[in-house]
C-alpha cells in the first residue's frame, strides 16, 4: 500500500466517492423529473467507477505483477467508459433539444 503517498490516496479514494455520489444524484434527478436520458448518462458513468476502482485495488496491492490484468481491466474500462460518456451525452442533448423547456407568460424560459 505504499506505492502511492497519503495525498494521492486521499484523491483516488475521494475521487472514487465523488463519482459514487455524482451517479446516485443522477438517478434521483433523473427519477424526480422524468427524464430517461439522465438515468442513461449515470449508468454511463459505471465504467469509468470500475476502471477507478480497478486502478485504486491493484495500487491497494503495491501494483503487484499478479494482479497486471486489473491494469488492462482498468484500460478498457476508461475506454468503454469514454464511449459510453460520449453517446450518453449525446442522447442526453438530443431530448433536450426535441423536448425544450416550457416557457412562462412572458415568453422567457424558465427551469423545470
């Protein structure tokens, strides 16, 4: 465990929180207003945790040659991660801009 110093622990294990939170607050907007394309783009999210997760447990383990193969885990997972990130988003403005905001009396936008 001592390949990696305390500070760069600290980011890697609160970065790895972060994206846990980011998706599960996703999934609550996405439920609150009805919109599939953000529970898309927080599932899209899931590689890119796993490939965090990889990258943190084979540091955990001093990058030990036995668990290399979390290491090509962890590359393809940032890749499949990356495609997912781009379609989600894609989609994600895609309804959007089929569905846009609904305006009030005074013909200004307003959120929903």
């Amino acid at each position: 465990m001592h390949a990696l110093s305390l500070g760069t622990w600290w980011i890697h294990v609160a970065s790895v929180l972060e994206w846990i939170a980011a998706i599960a607050l996703l999934q609550r907007q996405a439920q609150r207003e009805g919109k599939p394309a953000l529970f898309w783009l927080a599932l899209a999210m899931t590689p890119a945790l796993v490939s965090a997760m990889a990258a943190c447990t084979w540091h955990f383990f001093d990058n030990s040659e036995q668990l290399r193969g979390l290491v090509v885990l962890q590359a393809g997972c940032t890749a499949l991660g990356n495609a997912c990130l781009a379609l989600a988003a894609w989609n994600l403005l895609r309804r959007e801009r089929m569905d846009p905001p609904a305006s009030d009396a005074n013909g200004g936008e307003h959120a929903r």
